[in-house]
C-alpha cells in the first residue's frame, strides 16, 4: 500500500557552492577541500560526532594503503593533514610514515581533529541532521531536502557531493546503480587489556602467528609495530589461524557462527599501546538489503553478541584476563552495498596491473598489489551461504611465493568514476561508493579519502566557473589538487600532462 504524502513549502535555510552529504572521513576531506578551493561549504552529517565508521564503530585504523612496496608514501594532500594533525595530537601511531607501521590511531581524537579542521577551513557544519534525498530539476542536482529535529528542511547547492557511503543520494536521483549483497560488522572496544601480555604469548609460540594478511607477513612485524612504532595490530582474519581460537572452538568453547552471525574467529585486533584498550572486531552478517527490518536486525543481533565474544576472550585469549566491554558501537559497518555506476570504472585489473596504468582525467593515485581482493567476491574473508571459509580467506595476501604485498608502480585514480550517468551536478566522494569492480577496489579508510578529495576540488571549480561536473575542466581540477598537495605522479608524469 501506497500513501501520498501532504504538499507542503519548505524552508529554505542556506544556499552554498557545495554540499557535502555524510560526515566520515570521506565527507571531511571533501569538504576541506572544497574549501581550500574557494567554495562556500555546508557539511551534513546524521550523527552527533565526525568521522563516521571510524568513530561510530570504533574502527581505530585508517587501512594501510599509504605506501608503494618500496614505501613511497602515497598519502598526500588533506588525507595526510588530518593524518599529521592527529600525530600531533598524539592521536595517531608516532611512526606511521615507516616501513610497516599501520594508521592506528585513537579515534576520539579524531572526532575532535576533524572538527578543528573543518573549522578552520570555514566549512559549516550540521550534526543530527539527516541528508534525506535529492532536489532535483530535471536530471540536475539542485541541493538536498534535510530531516532535523525542527522538521524539514532544504539547502541549495550548485554542486552536491554524496558521501553518506551507502550511495543515500546518488541511489535517489534515478542513475544507474550496482547493488552488492556483502556484509556488515559491529566492532566493540575492551579496557583494561594487557597488550604485553599478548605480545609475550606470541614471543615464546612465534610460529602460531598468522602471516601474510593485513601487510604482516609474521610475528616479526607485529613485533616491531608494538615494540618500536606503538601500535597494537593483529590481523584481520588472525583468528583463523590462532590455534587457542581454533582449539576452544574444536572442543565446543566457542563458536565461529551465532544465529546469522559468523565469522566470529576471525578476531581483528587494533589499538594504540599505552590507552590499554583496543577495538575488537570479529563478527560478520551478511546484509541482503538496506531495508529497516534487515538492517535493525543486523545490528542488533551483533549488539547482543559482543558479550559472548567478550566472555571468551577474557577466558582464553593472553592480555583479556581483566578486560571488560566499555563501549559497543553506535553503527555497524556495511562494507558494501550501493554504488553509482560512473562514466567511467576502476577494475581489479587495474589495480593488479604488473605495470603501472596512468588516466588523463586522473585526481589522486592507489598502490598497486599482484593480488586480487577474491575477484568479484563483495569481501576477501567472507564465507559462503554454506558456511565454508573462501580459501583465500585464509592463505594470506601474497604473490604465490609469499615474495611481496605490493608493487613499487601505482594506479591512477580517475575522475570519471565519481561521476553518476546521465545525472548532473552530483559527485560520489566515497571510495566504496565510487564506481568500481569488485566494489571493494576503494573502499576503506585512506583509499576512501582519496576520490572525496578530487570530488570536493572538482565540486568547488565546477561551482565557481559556471558550468556543470561533467563539463568540469579537469585541468583546472588537477592544478588546484596539486596545489593542495596531492600526488599525481613523478615529474614527467606532469608534464605529459601539461601540469609543470
């Protein structure tokens, strides 16, 4: 049953250059950016705080995708502001610009960076307000429609980017679109947790460490990141190869499934030593749909489970002996779900290139690795409706001889797959809502910032010269973008380009 909803005027309550629909970090750096460039910018965002799953699901890592493997540092321009700011903070894992550190970071510290960031750059910001869908004219994006808590609201906008990560807005405008069924997880932190503890197990029965997964190849890594860098990292994925998981679960102590959870021995492990806590992150549902009843359910369920998965670290597990739960998060993370399908696309391929793959209309660079993040799978360690573990869930990350977990070549990153078809003045800045195959390609954390910072510079020279994002002169947008620092490649990568 259908019902029609009243006619009613709206309020209009600002009219900006862009803006920006989603407050993660993705959203972030597409603001900032736009704002460096020029542009008057409004920033929505549904929860009370910033940096979306990183913060609401307590997801204290920004990926490790900022090196080649001769570590040249690939993360540039805004990204790597925040990055800085957060070091500075003491926010961030000290060394996180070495060979083999991770972005661990403490993720209430990032709330409190990107607020000052956004500040500084004169981005207006809206907490607890909800990007609810598209005004359009004709096939034009002319702002949002906004639920607050005093109502509907609108805001107009040359140039609107979605950044909500599940294509909120894109999804509402009638433009072709991907749907991948992949799934979700709901992290949960523990205090108290003896980190040397863990680390001393593991030194005496460093063969029982998992290899090769997350950019560890061994024990040796883990070592030097807690030892030397300052963070604690154990991999996704780890649990399956941790032999007191395996064992607990071999003799009926616990399980890898509960109800439509499972998944719950892969036990991700991530924090920054010294705040003897960490972000516990092993559970797995597979969303069928972004429906109310699916989604609630999912969460919900998980929510329920973080105690039973809690109970048996402290039980089994070094360094959980007087841990407790001191947080559940507030969202789960859906790895996937909507994507635009864009004028153009970033395929596997690419990225697994043995060559480097150079684009005209590039706005920002990748690493590039020899593997495949399991083909078309939606996630490299899900399982099947069956419940068997993907093999590749468990091998490692590697070229076949273990020899490398990336190339020394990158890939560039294009324009066209942030733009929507056959829809104008709409860019999508989040990296897993990007146009992509498999999906996965740009999602997470450093990868996802990337595109979002092309999109706000490309949505603030759009906006000020007068012409829409697909007429958009990426010239313009590529001078602006280097202007702020980001890589797009060597000295006479630029010059074939006409940019030096």
């Amino acid at each position: 049953m259908n019902i029609m909803e009243t006619a009613r005027e709206i309020e209009v309550l600002d009219s900006v250059d862009v803006l920006v629909a989603g407050g993660g970090v993705a959203g972030c750096t597409a603001a900032i950016s736009a704002a460096d460039a020029g542009a008057k910018v409004l920033l929505v965002e549904r929860n009370g705080c910033l940096g979306g799953v990183l913060t609401s699901n307590i997801i204290p890592n920004l990926l490790n995708n900022h090196v080649s493997a001769d570590f040249e540092q690939l993360l540039s321009g805004v990204p790597r502001r925040i990055i800085e700011r957060l070091t500075a903070m003491g926010g961030c894992v000290r060394d996180w610009d070495k060979p083999q550190a991770k972005l661990v970071i403490d993720e209430q510290k990032l709330k409190i960076v990107l607020i000052d960031m956004l500040q500084e750059a004169g981005v207006t910001v809206f907490t607890h307000v909800l990007a609810a869908s598209p005004i359009m004219e004709g096939q034009t994006v002319k702002g949002l429609f906004l639920e607050t808590k005093v109502g509907r609201r609108a805001v107009l906008a040359k140039v609107t980017v979605d950044c909500t990560g599940e294509a909120d807005i894109a999804a509402q405008t009638g433009c072709p679109m991907r749907v991948t069924k992949g799934t979700a997880s709901l992290a949960f932190k523990m205090s108290g947790f003896d980190g040397e503890d863990f680390y001393q197990y593991f030194r005496e029965h460093p063969d029982e460490f998992p290899k090769n997964h997350d950019g560890i190849r061994g024990f040796e890594d883990f070592e030097t990141n807690w030892k030397e860098y300052g963070d604690f990292y154990f991999p996704h994925r780890g649990g399956r190869k941790f032999p007191l998981v395996q064992e607990a679960i071999i003799r009926g102590e616990y399980s890898k499934t509960r109800g439509k959870l499972f998944g719950l021995d892969m036990m991700c492990l991530i924090g920054l030593k010294g705040l003897n806590d960490l972000s516990v992150n092993t559970m797995l549902w597979r969303l069928p749909s972004l429906a109310p009843l699916d989604y609630s359910e999912a969460e919900l369920e998980s929510q329920k489970a973080c105690y039973y998965i809690a109970d048996f670290l402290v039980r089994t597990v070094p360094g959980f002996r007087n841990a407790h739960i001191s947080q559940i998060s507030q969202d789960m993370g859906v790895r996937v779900s909507r994507a635009i399908e864009g004028e153009k696309t970033l395929w596997i391929e690419d990225v697994t290139s043995a060559a480097p793959v150079y684009l005209d209309d590039v706005i920002g660079v990748r690493c590039a690795k020899p593997w495949s993040d399991d083909g078309a799978k939606d996630h490299p360690f899900d399982e099947d409706d069956k419940g068997s573990v993907q093999e590749v869930s468990v091998n490692g990350e590697t070229t076949a001889d273990g020899a490398r977990f990336l190339y020394e070549h990158t890939v560039d990153i294009a324009y066209g797959i942030l733009l929507p078809r056959g829809v104008e003045n709409l860019l999508v800045g989040s990296g897993k809502t990007a146009s992509c195959q498999p999906q996965t390609t740009m999602r997470c954390g450093t990868n996802s910032m990337k595109p979002a910072q092309g999109a706000g510079v490309a949505a603030a020279i759009a906006a000020s010269t007068g012409v829409t994002t697909h007429e958009v002169d990426v010239r313009l947008v590529q001078k602006e973008l280097l202007r702020q620092g980001v890589y797009l490649g060597e000295g006479e990568r630029l010059r074939q380009l006409g940019l030096s």
